[in-house]
C-alpha cells in the first residue's frame, strides 16, 4: 500500500497530464510544505510528518477562507474550501466519537486528573498515546474542559 506522500504524488502527475492546473498548483504546494518540513526538523518523510503538515495547511486555509468571507470574496473563499476538500482526502480517518470519548476517560483516569487545572497532563498524555495521529487535538479540548469540573 502507497504511504500518504506516495499517493500525494502520484495525485500531481494525474493533475499535470489532467491539466487540471487548480488541482496541480494546490498539490506541489503541499508537497513543497512536506519537503520543507522534513528539511527542518531533519527526518524522513513519513506519515506522521505528511499528515502534520496537512493538518496545518488545511487550519491555515480555513482561517484564510474566514478571512476572505468576512471580505466578501467569495470565489477566493470557494478556491480554499475546494483546496481543503482536496488536502482531507489525505488524511487518515479520524476516531470516532465513541472511540474519542472511551480513550479520553482512559487517559483521564491514567493521568490522575480531577480538574481544569490538570488540562495540560491529559493533553501531554493524549499526544504520547499510539493514535495521537488520529486526534484533532482543537476539538478535542473542548471534550476534555466539558469531562473536567
């Protein structure tokens, strides 16, 4: 099976012989940011890797289609939901809200926490969990604030 960066690149060269430029420009442009990425932190490039820096893409292109919404550009608001249409395909399922939910009392029983203040040792322990990969760490504060008193 193809890794994610795999696929990514075979994805530009269907786009390029497609000729479908939108598509192509997108793509190259998260595979110069994967590149980058593992320049300065001097790994591989991995799945770990691929799917952090597409996660802060696809952040980075919904505060900018917010952005441009609130300016009433429309057509540049509908150019970044359709690029992070195009980046979620490469991100591996997330858990589901059951599994969310019964890891997060797990990790909050392990870790001892009894209240708000002990946020940072659930969420210290969440990023050492194996499927830390799998977790949206923003949306799941709000869990861990609404499960602590």
């Amino acid at each position: 099976m193809a890794t994610i960066y795999e696929q990514l690149r075979a994805d530009i060269v269907i786009a390029l012989k497609a000729r479908d430029s939108a598509t192509a420009l997108a793509l190259r442009t998260t595979d110069a940011a994967i590149q980058r990425a593992a320049m300065d932190q001097n790994k591989p490039i991995d799945d770990a890797l691929v799917t952090a820096v597409l996660r802060k893409s696809i952040k980075t292109l919904a505060e900018a289609k917010a952005d441009f919404e609130k300016g009433g550009r429309a057509e540049l608001a509908a150019a970044n939901a359709n690029e992070i249409k195009l980046l979620e395909k490469y991100l591996p399922q997330g858990l589901s809200d059951a599994q969310l939910d019964a890891l997060l009392g797990e990790v909050i029983a392990a870790s001892g926490a009894t209240s708000r203040k002990d946020m940072g040792k659930v969420m210290g322990a969440l990023k050492k969990h194996p499927q830390a990969g799998l977790i949206d760490f923003g949306a799941i504060s709000k869990l861990i604030q609404a499960k602590l008193p």
